[in-house]
C-alpha cells in the first residue's frame, strides 16, 4: 500500500478515540492516522473493564454515553451484552450508598436477590444492595476492530510503530514519526495521556491533562463457579469494583494515582490493599491472582472530556481528556469531531458542545 504523508487530516493516537474518529472522518476527505505503539488500542484502550453505564460521569458526560447507545447496540451487530450492575453497601454508610444509589438511578434489593446477583457477597458484612438492568458489557476489542475496518474500508491509513518526534506548524502541520514525514490541513489530537505533550511539540498551550492509574487484578474463582451471568459489581465510594471475565473475576482497587504518561504497570501494594477491601466484603479465600496490570485513565481538571478546535489553531482539534469514559463515548465523541471539521450540526445540544470545547481553559 502507497503511503500517504500528505492527508487532509492526521490523526495522532490510536486509542479507541483515534480509530472510531478516523472511522467517521474519513468520509470528509483522506485521513492518516498515526499510532506510537506497534498495534492500536496498546495502552489504557486496551486495558479497561468497559461497561456501558449510562448514568455514569458528569452531565456532559452522560449526554455523550446517551448519544453512543444506539451505535453501541446497532452498529456493525452491536457491541453490548446484558449485563446488571450492583451497587453493595455496608451498615457504616446507609446515606453514602443512598446517595449513590439514587446517582445511577438504582433500585433497592434484598439481600437473597443481591446473593444471586453475585454468590460470594458476605450477607454479615453487605447490608445494601441496588441494582439496574439495563447495563451491559463493552466489547471493547470487537468496537475498536469495527472501527478501524470501517476507516480502512472508506480509504484511511492506519500507521503503528509511528511514534510523533516533531511538529511544526507554520504552514498546515507537518509532522515527523516514525522516520517519516506527513503534512495535513488538520490535526486531531487523540493521544490519550499524551495529549498535552502532542500540544506542546505543535507549540499550543497544554490544558493540564492529568493520567491516573487504575489497576486490574484477575482472580480464578472456587471450583465449579460459573461467573458468566453475575452482575458487574461496585462498592460505595468505588473502593473497589469487580466483573466477570474468562470465567474468572477482575477486581480493581479503584485507585487513581497521579503519575507521567508512560507504558503502566499494577503496584502491587496497592493491588494488596485493593484485594483487602474486597475480601472485607466476601466470603471466597482471596487467591493469588492470575494477572495484573494497569492502565491509564487521563483527565482534564473538570474530569469532562476535551473536544474541539485549539482557541489559537483552529485546525488542531483536541480529542481528548476520556478518563474513564472512553469507550462509552467514543461514538459520539468521533460523530462531534466529525461535525466540527466539516462545519456542520452536531447531534448533540450546543451547551454539551460549548462544555467539551477547550476554549473553557481559557475563559
């Protein structure tokens, strides 16, 4: 295949925000997309425990997981599978676990319902619970692969092992990576906790991205255990949470340390102490885990997602700032991309718009 170092658009970051807006941008005219690593979705795309939770983020937040459902439900198939979501509270924090209930629009259940709902819930210690149905699992690799057929089907380039090394913008861009060089009329920065440095190579201003590890830990369950059908599970004041996976249980600590962009990996005291509190509300014998690892969960300083035109270049066009929304929100996110580009509508009402921009940093 030809390659293409003069796109009309340049995509940096190959997360699933880069591949579901190369997807959509590439009917506006020829798209590159450029990823650092030597396969997309390497670093905090590929490590998340995605559900779809409609209710969960800020206002803004949720408008843009409201906006995805229906592709996440229709597109190519679908990528959603049932699953509920329960909230487990203890007698210490009856209004904390009201107060979260009601936020996800949970409703109340007794404790036999609860212990169907997840058979390893210690009744003596767990004295709330709360669920809602109408949640599901993220098939997180089948919709970033989706997306990135879809772009090379309508003629994008998709570039791994192309890590950024320079940008200059004083006539379009011109960007160097991976011992090439490429030129765009637009730069679309979707570079996950990276995104800041991408600002700074182009000579913008950084917004103040913050990256923030979250740790995983797969544990195999007791013999004959069979979690397939269990409900995903969190605790209040998101101490921890857990979700069936390849027939075992992941279990997050929940942390968000602060540390620089880089390739993460779990901390395994603080996996230990996520492990402690899980185990205070269980009733299996905590095993060693089968795996560990982390990922990266970048967020701007309002913890809302980061979309739109640089207030100084309106051609560098910030994608970034997910958090722990990515995948939730990619549809939407790429289709509002999409509509800034072209100049065109967006789907989405404009007080949702004006709160994604980055022009917020600067009022």
């Amino acid at each position: 295949m030809t390659q293409i170092t003069d796109p009309d658009i340049l995509i940096i970051g190959g997360g699933v925000a880069g591949v579901t807006a190369a997807a959509e941008l590439s009917a506006l005219g020829s798209v590159t997309l450029l990823e650092a690593e030597d396969h997309l979705a390497h670093h905090a795309s590929g490590r998340s425990a995605a559900m779809f939770l409609e209710s969960y983020g800020n206002t803004v937040v949720r408008a843009l997981n409201s906006a995805s459902a229906d592709h996440h439900a229709t597109a190519d198939g679908g990528v959603l599978t049932p699953r509920p979501m329960m909230l487990l509270g203890t007698e210490e924090e009856p209004d904390a676990f009201a107060h979260e209930a009601a936020d996800f629009g949970l409703t109340r259940i007794d404790m036999d319902h609860a212990q169907r709902l997840f058979p390893l819930l210690d009744p003596t210690r767990v004295t709330h619970a709360a669920i809602r149905e109408d949640t599901s699992d993220i098939d997180t690799d089948l919709l970033v692969q989706n997306a990135r057929r879809r772009a090379l089907k309508a003629g994008a380039q998709i570039v791994t092992g192309a890590r950024v090394t320079a940008i200059n913008g004083s006539a379009g861009w011109r960007v160097e990576a991976g011992g090439e060089s490429y030129s765009a009329r637009v730069l679309v920065n979707a570079a996950g906790a990276w995104a800041d440095e991408v600002a700074t190579l182009a000579g913008l201003p950084p917004i103040g991205l913050t990256p923030l590890r979250r740790s995983m830990a797969r544990l195999p369950l007791p013999g004959g255990m069979d979690p397939s059908k269990w409900a995903f599970i969190d605790s209040v004041g998101e101490r921890w949470y857990a979700k069936p996976d390849a027939g075992m249980l992941i279990v997050s600590p929940a942390e968000e340390d602060q540390i620089a962009p880089m390739d993460a990996w779990a901390d395994d005291m603080v996996i230990a102490e996520g492990l402690a509190r899980f185990d205070d509300m269980v009733t299996m014998d905590i095993p060693r885990p089968a795996a560990t690892w982390a990922g990266l969960r970048t967020f701007a300083p309002d913890r809302t997602l980061v979309i739109g035109r640089d207030p100084t270049r309106p051609d560098f066009i910030w994608l970034a700032g997910q958090g722990g929304y990515g995948f939730q929100t990619a549809p939407a996110a790429a289709r509002l991309t999409a509509a800034l580009i072209a100049g065109r509508p967006s789907d989405l009402p404009s007080e949702v718009i004006t709160a994604l921009s980055p022009e917020r940093f600067t009022r």
